[in-house]
C-alpha cells in the first residue's frame, strides 16, 4: 500500500478508537447504512483493480516463460539436429571402416592361405 492508503486508514482507526460513547446510543439512519455502503464498495473497487492489476502481471509472466521456453526447445532441437547429424556422419564412418577391415582380412586369409599351401608343398617335394 502507499502512503496515502495507510494515512486514510490510520485517520480512520482514529475516529473508530476515539468514537464517542454517547453517539454509540443513538441510532443509525438509512442514510448513514447507505453512506458506510458506498465507502465500503469503494474500497472493494480499489481491490479488484489491484487483483487485476496482479492478474495482468502473471499473464505476462507466463507470456514471458512461454517464450523462454519455446527458445529453449527450439534450441534442444538444434542440438537433437546435431546429434542425429554426427550419428549419422560416425555410422558412415564405421561402415567405411568396417568395409576396410573386411578387405584386409580376406587379404590377411588368403596370404595366410597361400603360404600354408607354399609351406605344405615344399615340405612335401622335400621329402
């Protein structure tokens, strides 16, 4: 609150404490009902614009984080991009490799091969 609700409130905290017994007596008039009325439908007034003030303030609020957090998905799905890009770049890779390995090893074999047939041959003509 400021300070100019507080000073109305405080000059009628005074008037409530500082009431006169005798007026207490006397009856109150339709008037006096109608005018307590208003005063307290004003100060109602004053708080809807204030809940609706707090109101307009949380929906941009989450108007901001909406957009925080679409910038933050858009951002993750870069990254998920960038991923499925380097996985695919490494599965071309060991594909590559794998493709290499399995010509040295057939190359490997039939060396191996040629020369335990060499081996077994001369061994034979030796004998």
């Amino acid at each position: 609150m400021n300070a100019t609700n507080n000073l109305a409130l405080a000059q009628r905290g005074t008037v409530v404490v500082n009431h006169d017994n005798q007026g207490m007596n006397e009856p109150a008039t339709k008037q006096d009902l109608r005018n307590q009325g208003i005063q307290i439908d004003s100060e109602f007034v004053k708080v809807d614009s204030r809940f609706a003030n707090v109101d307009n303030q949380i929906t941009n609020l989450r108007t901001d984080m909406n957009a925080g957090f679409d910038k933050v998905y858009s951002r993750f799905e870069i990254v998920d991009s960038q991923f499925a890009n380097l996985r695919t770049d490494m599965d071309a890779k060991f594909d590559k490799a794998q493709v290499a390995l399995n010509k040295t090893l057939l190359k490997f074999g039939s060396l191996y091969f040629t020369m335990m047939f060499a081996v077994l041959s001369v061994e034979r003509w030796w004998r």
